[in-house]
C-alpha cells in the first residue's frame, strides 16, 4: 500500500513541477542564467535628498576598500549605461591626483541594490552612446604637461558576457594646428 502512495505521490509531483519548468524555459533569456546575481554580490546605494552624496554599503562576497575613505562619495553621471532601461550612476570614489579620479560604475539591478562593473581612474571623462544602446566611457589626459595638442585617450566599452565594462584600447590623439 505505501508503494502504491508512494509512487502516485510522485507522479502527481512530477506532473506538478514539469508545466513550471517549461514557463521558465519558454520566457527565459539564455543569457540571464549564465551569471546569477543575489543580493549578496551587490551594493546598496542610498542617495541623500539633493542627490549630491551616495551612501554605499559595499556587498558582503566583495572584499571592496573604499580607495580614500575621507572622500565624499558623489554621484557623477546618470544614465543607462548598459541599455536595460535602468538608471546606473557613476560615482566619484575620491583618490583624486594627476591621473584623475577614481570612480566606480553601478549597474541598477532592481530598488537601490547594484552591480559594480567598473572601477578605475578617469579624467576629462566624455560618454558616447552606441548604436545598441550601450555607452561607450572615454578618459583623456595630456602626454606632455600643459599641452592640450597630444592626448592619451582611453576607451572602455562594456561587455556583455562578463557583465563588466573592460578596456577597448588606448591611443595617442595629437591636433596638428
């Protein structure tokens, strides 16, 4: 008798979970289960009421170190960097020198939890929006001190696999007027 129970109970488990299955097959994207975020993997930023500061609570897998701890974390740029129709935001982490500053790009993954997917130094920073919606972060510094003529321009584009914004290529710019 249990056997009888045990394999109807089965049956009408198995028949339970299988249309289930085929939902989540039919209306997921492949991409989606190649990286699976949880809360724990991000940063929860908190914007005070003028939306000149951000508080951010940095997530518990990441190990990050605010790079100047005195500085006051202020958000930079708002946009759709990565063309999910989230509002992302670049942030001004401090650490400022003759190279720039060092900022961080977060990624809007739902309420004020994000995804940080860049971190570097940056200066006289321009942002190009691609044909695919994506946008494109360039930084500019003189080769040569206080001539504007000769430039090193970096291009960081992101990338969609590794759900990061990675270096594109470095090259020299000179304006020969």
């Amino acid at each position: 008798m249990k056997t009888i129970i045990s394999v109807i109970l089965l049956y009408f488990i198995s028949w339970y979970t299988k249309p289930e299955t085929k939902i989540l097959e039919r209306n997921s994207n492949p991409q989606q289960h190649k990286q699976i975020i949880t809360q724990e993997d991000l940063f929860k930023l908190d914007f005070n009421s003028k939306g000149d500061y951000v508080k951010i609570t940095p997530s518990k897998k990441s190990g990050f170190k605010f790079p100047d701890k005195s500085a006051k974390t202020a958000p930079v740029k708002f946009g759709d960097f990565n063309a999910d129709h989230k509002k992302d935001v670049l942030v001004n982490l401090g650490a400022c020198g003759t190279g720039g500053c060092m900022y961080g790009l977060f990624l809007k993954q739902y309420n004020n939890f994000y995804k940080l997917v860049f971190m570097d130094y940056l200066k006289n920073m321009e942002f190009k929006v691609e044909k695919n919606g994506l946008w494109t972060i360039e930084s500019s510094e003189e080769i040569e001190a206080y001539n504007p003529s000769k430039l090193r321009i970096t291009v960081f584009k992101f990338d969609k696999k590794k759900y990061r914004y990675k270096l594109d290529r470095t090259y020299t710019y000179i304006d020969e007027e």
